[in-house]
C-alpha cells in the first residue's frame, strides 16, 4: 500500500486511472448516505429523523446537537493531521483506516438506534467522525493526482457528487423507511454502503488501479517536511478565517434546515424533508457545472473560482434574508432554499479547488487538511451553540419562544454571511496584488539572466554587488543576497510566505488556530457533561 499514488496531473486517461477514479468516488458512498443532517463533502444524516428522536427518544435540541457535534468533533484535528500522514506518507494507509473507521462507527451507531440509547449512538458518531474528515482529504488527494491536466475542477467535481447524490437520495428515503421499517432501516442500509465503500478502496488498492511506472508515496515523502507549515503565507491563512466563518453558516442551517422550516412555517415533518433535501439538490448540478467553467476560463490561476465563490456568497446571504423575512408574507420556504442550494451547491467544491490553484503540490494535502479542520471546528461549536440558543427559547413556550428562537438564529445566521462575504473579497484582493508580485519579481529575473540591464530601476537588484560578465561581454547583474528566497516556487505560489516576518506570522496562526479546536472541544465537552450525564 505504500505505492498507490498515482502520477499527478497526468494528460493521458488510462483504463487504470478511470477505475481507480471510479474506486475513489465510492469511497465516500457509504458515509455520505448517513450524510444529509450533517452536510456537503462527508457528512452524516438524521436531519429529516430530529423530529421523531424528539417524541421517541425525548431528547432535546442540545442532545440533538451534541450527536451531530460528536461527529463533527474529531473532524477537528483529524483532518489536519491526515494532511501531515498523507503528504509525509501517501494516502494507502490512510485509505483504509479512514473507511474502516467509518464503517466501524456506522456499526456501532446502528446498535445504538436499534437499542434506543442516546449514548451509544453519540460513541458510534464519534468514531464515524474519526474517518469521514481524513477519508475527504485522502479522496481529495487522490482525485487531484489522477485528474489529466486542465481537468482539475471537473474531476473533483466529479468525484464530491457522488457523495452529494448520496446524501441527496438520503434525504428523501430517511424518513419513509424510517416510517416503513423502523427508525433502524436507514441505518442498516448505510452499513451496507459503508462496508461497499471500505471493499471499493480494498479493491483500488489490491488491485493496482491508478498505479503508474515510477510513481508513488515516495514522491511526497522526499518532498515534504514537517516545517511545511511555516512556508503557508498571510493568503492561505486569511483563506483559512473564510473557512471558520463559512463552518458556522453552512453545516450548522443543514443539520438543523428541516427542524427550522418546520417551525417557522407549520410544516409536517414530511414536507419540512422534502424542503430541506432541496438544500442538497444544488450540488448535484452545480458541482460539474462550476468544475467546467473553472477549468475553461482560468485553469491555471484561481480568478474565477473567487468570482463563483463571491456569487456563492451572496445567494446564501440572499436565501437568509428571504427565511428571516415575516413567513405570513409568502407562506413558504421554498425561494430561501432555493437561493441557499444555489450559493453552497457550489461553494463546497470551490474552497476544495482554490487550494491546488495557490498551493504547491506537495503542500496540498497538508492545506486540506487545515481546510477541513478549521471549517468542521467551527461547524461544530456553532451547531452547539445553536442547539443550545434553541433549548432556551423552547423554555418560554407562552411568548412564542420556540419562534423567536428560530427568528434568532437565522438573523445570527445572516449576519455571519457579511463577514464571510467581507473576508471573501479581501482574500480575493490578496491573493491578486501578491500574484502580480510573483510575476513581476519572475520577469525581474528573467530580465536578469537573458538581457543586459543598463538601468538600475528594478527593485531587488543590488547595483552595488560585483558583476558577472554575461556570454556577449556585458556584465549581468546579481539579485541582492536573501533576494532568491523570495523567489517563487514552480507550480502555484500565491498563497507561500515570502519573509521572514510573513512566515512569523503564520505561526502565530498556527497556535491561534489550534487554540480554537481546543475551545471548540471544551465547549463540546462541557455541554456533553450537562446534557448528556
């Protein structure tokens, strides 16, 4: 298993490459139809069941909460350290224990809601969180390697629709088997998948699809160090904060959609399913759609990709503001979850998609890795806090407080959509002024190694340094001694430090960042203590 990863970006398709892509897609088959309650690229589902655990089981919205948050916990450092093991490493073994987990916490969630008890249940989500985060950065991984050339967006997209079409179909058979066999059905039949998937990554694996001549997991270990981190500049981290915003908008209004409509509008909890499913149905469309325009209109530079994110941005924010409106004045839901399919149907994809365009290769798993871990922190404090906020609204039932706390959270909901879409243009204005760095410092080198320079106006250029003589006789001129370390790397570069002082700063980041995952696990654990024991 230490030699399956395949040649990145290749241009030629083979018969093995498309196996082996076929093998990866359904690795997150089996996960993702546990996947509609939690939500986009590996998630878990019991949105559309929240209502009848609440009569059947008597929990409450900070129980419920906490089953989502146990899932979504280990998807807070699990990630990233998948991102150092896969770089360091490759991405076989990493394959397996990433589905064996899920496979093993689907088991034992199954017991749990065979058996009827709370705890078992939140054991079973807490395992199956082990493996879904690392299995999306071994997939992620996986897929940009055995992409062909310029088809980076619309494989990926390829590859996370799977797992979107999953959830989808999850969504709208939840309930109805749930209704039909038992609230056990949904979930013996995603051991099926789960064990379908782990079997599908066994066969990639025994099997060789994807394996290239002279390719391998060495290529990443001669290539990756653990210092790694200190070379992420102030681009990649200010793409990170976009990502602790988008975790505390998307995830959060996906787990708890069916429960919200259903309130706000006097839905059965049928309907309120079929609304919510409408939430996932954009992806299905959108994913290969906005893979294609990508790949089309700037292949190589993220240009477009901000563009569809800022749009992304905005429709969210629209369908918020269309929920928070007065739910007398069109009776129904229906717009705002249309509005929200549109916006996060293709903005899962394209914060997956930004990282390859302004990262290195060898540092892309280690940059989903700090993708998924920041964006999964904050989906699980904030859809904490929300079960919490709706629990004490339930406590005032004479002054509508079930309403009102609904009302809240979308308006909470909403007003973290501004900062993400404040911190989406500036990541966007960023990452375009330290591009246009990058090729001028480039030009200013070629200009040095292939042209005579007379004049002393390039900013770099120690004019006072020793002269080489070039191959006619006119002296070239050195760049300032410390200036090479500047220079940037083959392949993507925007998003590197170029200082000293910029690679300072992002390890203060670094600590800020790790500090959140330790309060996000307080805040679980301490809820935990209170609502569960």
């Amino acid at each position: 298993m230490a030699h399956d990863e395949p040649v990145a970006h290749t241009s030629k398709l083979t018969r093995s490459r498309v196996f082996a892509l076929l093998a990866v897609c359904a690795m997150s088959v089996g996960s993702h139809l546990e996947a509609y309650i939690a939500r986009s690229t590996n998630e878990l589902t019991l949105g559309p069941l929240k209502s009848r655990l609440h009569r059947e089981l008597n929990t409450s919205n900070a129980q419920f909460s906490l089953l989502i948050a146990a899932y979504n916990l280990n998807s807070t450092w699990t990630p990233l350290v998948a991102g150092f093991l896969v770089a360091r490493f490759g991405t076989g073994w990493a394959s397996v224990g990433a589905t064996g987990c899920i496979l093993l916490g689907q088991l034992i969630l199954f017991v749990g809601v065979t058996t009827g008890h709370i705890v078992i249940m939140t054991l079973g989500l807490f395992i199956f969180g082990l493996g879904v985060t690392p299995l999306a950065v071994v997939q992620e991984t996986l897929v940009a390697h055995l992409s062909p050339s310029k088809h980076l967006g619309i494989s990926l997209a390829l590859g996370l629709v799977s797992g979107k079409m999953a959830s989808f179909v999850s969504s709208l058979v939840s309930l109805p088997l749930a209704e039909g066999y038992g609230d056990q059905a949904p979930f013996g039949l995603s051991v099926l998948l789960c064990l379908m998937s782990f079997s599908a990554n066994g066969s990639r694996l025994a099997f060789g699809w994807g394996r290239e001549e002279g390719s391998g997991d060495h290529v990443g270990k001669r290539r990756f160090s653990w210092g790694g981190v200190s070379r992420l500049g102030d681009v990649f981290w200010l793409y990170i904060l976009l990502n602790v915003f988008s975790g505390m908008i998307w995830a959060p209004f996906l787990h708890l959609s069916a429960n919200i409509v259903k309130e706000r509008y006097g839905l059965t909890d049928g309907f309120a399913a079929v609304q919510a499913a409408i939430l996932l149905s954009g992806a299905l469309v959108l994913y290969p759609v906005t893979g294609l325009i990508t790949d089309r209109l700037s292949p190589h530079t993220p240009t477009t990709t901000f563009k569809l994110l800022l749009l992304s941005s905005v429709l969210t924010l629209f369908g918020y503001s269309y929920l928070s409106l007065p739910p007398t004045l069109f009776g129904t839901p229906m717009p705002g979850m249309i509005l929200f399919a549109l916006g996060h149907g293709m903005s899962t994809l394209l914060m997956v998609i930004l990282i390859p365009r302004f990262l290195p290769p060898e540092l892309v798993p280690l940059g989903l890795g700090l993708h998924k871990s920041m964006e999964m922190a904050s989906s699980a404090v904030s859809q904490t806090l929300a079960g919490i906020w709706l629990d004490a609204a339930r406590q005032e039932p004479e002054q509508g407080g079930a309403a009102k706390g609904v009302e809240g959270l979308l308006g909470m909901f909403w007003l973290i959509n501004i900062f993400q879409l404040g911190c989406a243009i500036c990541l966007w204005a960023l990452e375009r002024r330290r591009r246009q760095e990058n090729r001028a410092i480039i030009s200013a080198v070629e200009a040095e190694q292939y042209e005579p320079l007379p004049m002393n106006d390039l900013p770099g250029l120690d004019t006072d340094s020793e002269s080489d003589p070039g191959d006619d006789g006119v002296p070239i001129r050195k760049l300032t001694p410390g200036r090479e370390k500047e220079m940037p790397e083959k392949g993507p570069s925007s998003a590197l430090a170029q200082t000293d002082r910029e690679r300072s700063r992002g390890k203060v980041y670094l600590g800020v960042s790790l500090a959140w995952i330790g309060l996000v696990w307080l805040v679980f654990l301490v809820d935990a203590y209170i609502d569960l024991l």
